[in-house]
C-alpha cells in the first residue's frame, strides 16, 4: 500500500515537474512540438514509445490532480475506460505500443484526442 502510493506520488510529481519545465516551450513552440512534448509525457520510461500501462498510469495522475477540482470524483473505471479508449485509437495498428509517428498522425487530425491529452491545461 505504502509503495503504491509512493509510487503514485512520484508519478504526480514528475508529471508535474516535466508540466512545468515544459510550459515555455509548449506555449511558444510549433503543434509538432506541442506534441513531442506531450508525447514524451506520456512515455514514462523513455523507450521511445507509448505503452497501455504507460497511459493509464498518465491518465489516471491526470484524474487524480484533477480530482482536487472537480465534484463529484472520476470513477477508478471511468479512468480505465477513458485511457483505454484514448489508446486503441492512437495504436493505429493495433501492435500495442504507440510510436510518436502514430502519435502525431492521430493527434494532427483529431480535436478529440488533442483535447483529451491536453486535460493538464484546463486545470493549470
Ligand atoms: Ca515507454
Ligand atoms: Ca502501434
């Protein structure tokens, strides 16, 4: 329980931290860059891409802020729900990672996912 929580911790916390340290650059930066960096946020290890764990991990530290804002709380399954169908739009071809490539193929022509992945802004 204890890890879990800590671990939860340091999600929200570096998510955070890269929201901060990347602000400058989003707000003066290219829609490409806007969303390499969003990309980049969302794969935790740095591998290069996206996983299904990846982004409900993500999701879910997003949820968890937002939380704080909103009435009543998402539903642990809502999250789940919500993450899992933000993913299996991006996996394009269905190999269960999301490269950067199917990232911004997606992102460039979808207001929808655009907006779900840029939750962050309308809270910050
Ligand atoms: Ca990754
Ligand atoms: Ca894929």
């Amino acid at each position: 329980m204890y890890l879990n929580l800590k671990r939860d911790y340091l999600v929200v916390s570096s998510v955070i931290l890269e929201f901060v340290l990347g602000l400058s650059t989003i707000s003066r930066g290219s829609p490409t860059e806007k969303l390499q960096w969003t990309f980049n946020l969302y794969d935790i290890n740095g591998d290069g891409c996206i996983t299904r764990e990846e982004m409900r991990e993500i999701i879910n530290s997003i949820y968890n802020l937002l939380g704080r804002f909103t009435e009543p709380c998402v539903s642990a399954e809502a999250t789940r729900d919500h993450a899992d169908r933000v993913f299996d739009k991006l996996d394009m071809n269905k190999d269960g990672i999301v490269t950067f490539d199917e990232f911004l193929e997606i992102c460039l022509h979808d207001e929808n996912i655009t907006k779900s992945l840029s939750l962050l802004d309308t809270v910050l």
